[in-house]
DNA sequence: ATGATCGTTTAGAATATATTAAACGTTCAA
DNA sequence: TTGAACGTTTAATATATTCTAAACGATCAT
C-alpha cells in the first residue's frame, strides 16, 4: 500500500483508539472501528489482525463487543467462509441502538438507587424509639434521597428529548 | 450512629461508588459524594477516611478530582484547621461545570481528528503520482473523513441545545 | 473419515490502575 | 525554634484489566 496511504490510515486509527478509550470503550475498539471506517469492503478477521497487529482471540472478543454496541455489521461475502465486518457509517444508528440504551440505563440506575435505599427505611413503630437526633437525621437522608429520585426523572426527561433530536 | 440510620448510609455510599464507576469516575470518587451528600454537615479528610476506610492519600486525590468535576466544595468551618468539604447538590452545577465540559471536550475530539488527518493529505504534486486505485482508495479516504467532521458539528449543536434545557 | 480453515474460549502473562504506608513540606501554636 | 497537625506526594504493592498463544469445537472440502 502506497506508504501516504497507509499513513494516513494507520493515523486515523491511531485517533479512533484514542476517541474510544475517551468513551470509556476498549482501546481496541476504537482502532477496529476505524479500520473497518475508512476500509471501502468489508474486512475478515484475519485482515483485521494482520493490520492492527493483534491476536486473533483480542480482535474476535473486541468486534463482538463492536457489533453489540452498533458499530459494525456481519456482511456476507458469496463464496467466502470468513466472517466479513463493515462499519456502521449511520452516526445515528450506532447513538439509537446502543449508546442511548446505555446512557438510558446509568440514567435509571440513578432512581434505583433512590428505590434501594428507601427500602431500608424503619417502620413507623421503629422510628419511634429514635432519638430526636436521629429522626432529624432520618428525615434529612429522606429528604436528599429524594431530590436524587426527582433528578432521575429529570435526566429521563432530557434523553428522551435528545432522543427526537436525533 | 445508629444502626438502622448507618445501614442506610453504607447502603447508600456503596451504590454511589456504583454509579461512580458506571460514569466512568473512580469507585472511591462516587463513595466520597455519596458520603458527603448524606452528611448534614461539612466533613473533614479524617472523618471521610475514617468512615470509608480507606486510606489518606486515596481520599486527598479523589476528593481533589470530585471537586474538579464540580461535585464538592470546600467550606470553611470557623476554628479549625481543617479543609472540609461539602457535597454540591444543585445537580444542574455539576452538570453544567464540569460534566458539560467534558463531553463538548470529548464531541470536539472527533473533530480534532478530522483536522489532523487531514493534514497527512498528499499535495496536489504528489497525487499525480499516485495510480487509478490509489487515487480513488485517497478520495474515499477524504468523504469518510469529511463526513465525521460533519458529525462533529451536529453533535456540537445538540449538545448546546441540550445545556440550554439545564 | 480426514485434515484444513474458521471463530471462540481460556489460562496465564503483560500491562494499567488503584491503594497503601511512609516521607515530606507547610502551617500554626506554644 | 520546636513539634504537632495538617494535606500532598511518592514508591511499592495489590488489584483489575487487557492481551496472547494455544486448545478447542464446528464447518467444509477432499
């Protein structure tokens, strides 16, 4: 490959391994993505590990993850028995299908924990043998235990506009 | 402290260190917010270490980085030596100082490598050099990465709109 | 059937990250 | 001017993550 090429590419991948770990995805995630990004046909595995330089068993477990999150695709190549992979290029696919799903469920963690917590509440009977220290106490976790809960509902709200927008 | 009240509290440290690392901040980071978000009072490095038992050192840069990121201050508490600090509970603040920032900072990473592809492109001089195949794997080269500058922009103007909703 | 070619799994090695304990510099009170 | 009380830094350790190489099962051509 002509070396301004190569460059250019090896380059690009470099940044989408980079981008990736920024997102809080494998490195090699990243650098997979790129690859099969600026590749204009569909990439084996074996292509793939030739060209980033890394073990077959890495680059399997890594464009699995790749696909699960929207990334990439299996294509079918007539006549090969090879897996061949393309790069998701719809930027609003890979946000819909996975990354809002994501960003959905670390939202909602947010009002689980509020649930949780809350569960550990006293009984009213129990409370009663608290001293006036403690049941001030208690009502101020409640309180901020339940401010967490509104913003819950609030982040909720905003995905799900974000949502349209995309 | 009373053990159903204490029960509580650790129940709730322990799912904060949970969200913390579900954002990608450390463990220890989302336990120290946790903590300080259901103390009615500002705490000192030596009571949050020795509620959490962990040691000093830990504390000192994980409370530095969560007040980086917007989610504690340091209060002053008259007579004492001691840096305290309180939980910031105004969500929307944390959001806006520093969550915000990281994610434009993250958006305007993909533009950055855009630019600093682009800058390995060859001279006009040196494309005649190039043969057929080459020249068209280079302007296939340029429409991907053009179009991830593009992306750069939309998701530049989404998260704009998204703070004005905040 | 047999062997070659796949992708996957896995146990151990390599690497990166987090944590501790101790040393350190500063500040302040005596 | 000491020394005690702070928060920070750091070097070593512990832990978690990532990666490799080899074993494996499945599929296909012969």
């Amino acid at each position: 490959m002509n070396p301004k090429l190569l460059e250019i590419k090896d380059r690009f991948v470099e940044k989408l391994g980079f981008l990736g770990s920024l997102f809080g995805f494998n490195k090699l995630l990243g650098q997979i993505y790129g690859l099969l990004y600026l590749s204009p046909t569909p990439l084996s595995l074996d292509e793939i590990t030739k060209q980033l330089q890394v073990s077959k068993g890495s680059i399997s477990l890594n464009i699995r993850e790749l696909e699960k999150w929207g990334g990439c695709k299996k294509v079918w190549v007539k006549g090969d028995r090879k897996d061949y992979y393309e790069a998701e290029t719809q930027f609003k696919n890979i946000l819909n299908k996975r990354l809002m799903d994501a960003l959905k469920r670390r939202v909602s963690t947010v009002g689980e924990i509020a649930a949780d917590t809350s569960a550990l509440y006293p009984e009213s009977e129990q409370t009663q043998s608290l001293s006036p220290e403690e049941k001030k106490l208690l009502s101020f976790y409640k309180n901020r235990i339940e401010s967490l809960d509104k913003i819950q509902s609030k982040l909720d709200f905003l995905l799900k506009t974000l949502m349209k927008f995309l």
